[in-house]
C-alpha cells in the first residue's frame, strides 16, 4: 500500500457531551442548523467530526484548525456553541481536550441530516 502524500499539521479540539438518553432528530438539527455554522466561518477553520454513541446517545465533537492561534481565536466560539449542544442534549457536564492531529485519512463523505440507526 502506497503511502497517503504529506500535508500540512492540523489541530484540534474535542468536546464531549455525556447523554442519559439519545438526542432527538430536532436536537441534532439544532447543532447542525445554529450552532456548527457559527464555527465553520472562522479563520482556520478545517472541518468537523460528530460522533453519537451508540449505546449512550453520548455525543463527541471534534472541530480541526489549521494552527495554533486559529484554535485559540475560536475558543470562545466553541464554548458558545458547546454550551448550547448542553442545552439541546440535555448533557449535565461537558469536556473539552486539544490534539496534535497525528493523522487525518479522509473518510467517506457521510450525510449530516442522517443517522445510523433510528432513534
């Protein structure tokens, strides 16, 4: 297998929103619609990743920046947005971690209106 060419270094932030129950479809439209387009206009702003456990309903966002003072300038905007996905998940608590990206191998391009499963 060939080697995937070299980029640039990426940074990143992650947040985790810890559920009691999975969130509702308006819950999820919520981030999509109002929160995630308020962080995708930011200087170095490098995409997104949104997971939703499967058993938990436990929801982890990670937000990729370009640098270091990119990631710093948006801290405020993610903790905006971080505590309104509190509010629509009903998430008691939230934490936060920032990464060294070691590797980003694009996935597949994967639907934000769908999940996997019904819920």
């Amino acid at each position: 297998m060939s080697e995937p060419p070299r980029s640039r270094s990426l940074l990143a932030r992650t947040w985790h929103f810890p559920t009691e129950a999975h969130p509702t479809r308006e819950a999820f439209d919520a981030m999509l619609d109002v929160l995630l387009p308020e962080i995708e206009v930011l200087p170095g702003y490098a995409g997104v990743t949104v997971l939703v456990e499967r058993e938990t309903g436990s929801v982890s966002a990670t937000v990729f920046w370009e640098t270091l003072e990119d990631l710093q300038r948006a801290t405020d905007r993610e903790s905006n947005a971080a505590r309104g996905t509190l509010v629509i998940t009903g998430s008691p608590a939230t934490g936060a971690a920032v990464h060294d990206v070691l590797i980003n191998r694009p996935a597949p391009v994967v639907s934000d209106r769908e999940l996997g499963a019904d819920r």
